[in-house]
C-alpha cells in the first residue's frame, strides 16, 4: 500500500492498544510505516539514473527500468518485507529493548497489507532471502495522488470508528476500566 496507508492503519492499531501506551497512534503509524524506510536508497538511486526531479522516480520509471530488481539497493526492500527479519530482528529487538509490542504488531501489518498490494515482478517476497514471489492483484504504491487519498479514506474511517467505541466500555481493555467496574 502507499504510506498514507500504511500510516493511518498504524494509528488504527495505536487507537486499539491500551491507553497506557504513550503515544500510542503516533508509535503506530511510524512502525507500519517503517518497513519501507529501506526503499529510500533505491528510490534516490533510481530517481538519479532517470534524472527524476529531486531524485524520486514516479512509478513509471520504475516500471521503464525494471533491471532496478536486480540492483542492490533493491535489497534493502525485499529484507525490510521480509517476515524472516520480522521474526529474527524486529521482534527480538522490541522483547530485548521492552518497546511496547505495538511496534511489532504495526510493523507486520505493513508486510502483510503489502502483499496483496504488489503485484507481477512488484510483489513481495515474504520469505526472503528464498526467491518466492507471493504475487498480489494491484499495484498500490504506484498509485496517483487522487487513488492514495481516495483509499486512504477506508483506514481514516476505521480509525475514526475505533475513537468512537473506545469511549464505551465494553470495548476497554480491562485495564483501562473504572477499578469499580472489575468487580
Ligand atoms: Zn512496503
């Protein structure tokens, strides 16, 4: 999906964590927005072979330029989606570091909303460094400006929906409920 995406889910699961987490939208959204983070050195190194404006390539140049696969810099994306350096880096470094498991649960749903959202040559490989393409139906990062606000109107909504019901209380973590309440 496109980062607008990403992020606003990342908030969606923040609104769900407990209230006790600082912070707790914002952590979201820079987590499920962090796996692409390693895409930045293709993109500017793209964007300098293509003379793109700024050095950021628009998705047509990527598609005019399909050998950028081949290239290291592409790398740093097929391990940053990986659910091996999920599973091996980014969830032992939240256990190790005590970061809330927000960051963890955010992080992979960058991963597993990616899948479906790259496709052909695009799409994700989950199980990388093994070459397995888990090939999707569309292509959401190369959508326009007018595609990533239209959709991205879906995870507001559901966000929205969720600051709405996590005022009632049956839907609090316990936790969260007045000590009255428990008993
Ligand atoms: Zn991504």
């Amino acid at each position: 999906m496109d980062t607008l995406f990403h992020a606003l889910v990342g908030a969606f699961i923040g609104e769900c964590a407990p209230k006790s987490i600082k912070n707790r939208r914002i952590k979201g959204a820079l987590a499920s927005m962090s796996p692409d983070l390693l895409n930045i050195p293709c993109y500017l190194y793209l964007g300098f072979k293509t003379d793109s404006t700024l050095w950021y390539p628009k998705p047509e140049a990527f598609y005019e330029n399909p050998w950028i696969l081949d290239h290291w810099t592409w790398a740093g994306w097929n391990l940053s989606h990986s659910l091996f350096f999920w599973a091996l880096i980014i969830l032992p470094l939240v256990w190790r570091l005590k970061w809330t498991p927000l960051l963890g649960i955010a992080y992979l749903s960058h991963i597993l909303l990616d899948l479906p959202s790259h496709s052909g040559i695009w799409s994700v490989q989950p199980l990388w460094p093994y070459n397995w393409l888990l090939h999707g139906w569309f292509d959401a990062w190369a959508w326009n400006l007018q595609e990533i606000l239209m959709y991205s109107t879906l995870p507001a909504f559901c966000w929205l929906l969720m600051y709405q019901l996590r005022t009632r209380e049956w839907i609090l973590w316990p936790s969260e409920r007045e000590p009255s309440a428990l008993k």
